[in-house]
C-alpha cells in the first residue's frame, strides 16, 4: 500500500461518495487507475464495506449507553449469536478489566434499555453509563500520509 492508496482511504472515509473524478483529480490519477485500486483494497480487504452516517437523535433514539457485562468465557458461544441478533447494539467489544463485554446501544426509551439489561443479566453482571453528550462522533482511523 502507498501513499496514493492511504489517500484514497482517507478521502473515502471523509466521503465514501466522492464520484471517481473527483477521487482522481485528488490523487493526480485516471479515473480508471483510481476504480482498480479502490477494487483492489475492497479485494484484499482493507476497504470492508460502506455505509451512510445517521442522526439517531432524528430517528428518535435519544438514550446511547455503554454497558459493562462480566460473563464467562464458556458463555461466548451462547453470547455471540445472541448479541449479534439484537438490533439496538451498535457495537460489542471483548475486553480486558473486571468485565468481558463493552456494548455500545442505543434506544429510544430508558425502559426499553432497562428491558435489554435485564436480558443480558443471563448472563452476568452489568454496569451501564448513559451517554450525556459526543464531543467526538465515532469517525474511522485518522490517516497520516508522511510526504
């Protein structure tokens, strides 16, 4: 991968809409040179997938929370199906510290969250913290290119 490559990532990340042109111009490139490296970093995997940044807040999911789950190893074949089935979970993290799950959700209610934890108390201890506000929105890897 280089520098071109790491720029295009970048401006990806900024607006994974930019038209081919526009990606071109950036990267001093031919339109069809740019398409063969974005299919060739979607290829190898580096380029997962795309996706649109949504206001939850217009959608009516006013309460993100993190919630800590303590839970068994032996618990994980179980867990994973299960988490990965529940819509409101924007993210499940396994982590090192006195809990194994970090879980990132998001609901419109504080009583359809406390439902989900009641759920998750299957299968351990929670300790959960209501987001107050983002200073920071989620964003993708920060890219420095060295010149």
């Amino acid at each position: 991968m280089d520098k071109i490559d790491l720029n295009l990532i970048k401006l990806l990340e900024e607006n994974a809409r930019y038209p081919l042109k526009k990606l071109a111009e950036e990267v001093f490139l031919s339109s069809p040179a740019v398409s063969a490296r974005i299919e060739k970093l979607e290829r190898t995997g580096v380029i997962i997938g795309y996706s649109a940044k949504v206001n939850q807040l217009e959608l009516g999911y006013n309460i993100t929370a993190f919630i800590n789950l303590a839970m068994s190893p032996k618990q994980k074949t179980e867990f994973y199906p299960f988490i990965a089935d529940c819509p409101n979970v924007l993210e499940c993290n396994c982590v090192t510290g006195n809990y194994s799950m970090l879980i990132k959700v998001a609901y419109r209610t504080t009583v359809e969250l406390d439902t989900f934890i009641g759920h998750l108390q299957k299968f351990g201890n929670t300790e959960t913290q209501i987001v107050f506000s983002t200073p920071v929105d989620p964003r993708g890897i920060q890219i420095q290119i060295n010149e």
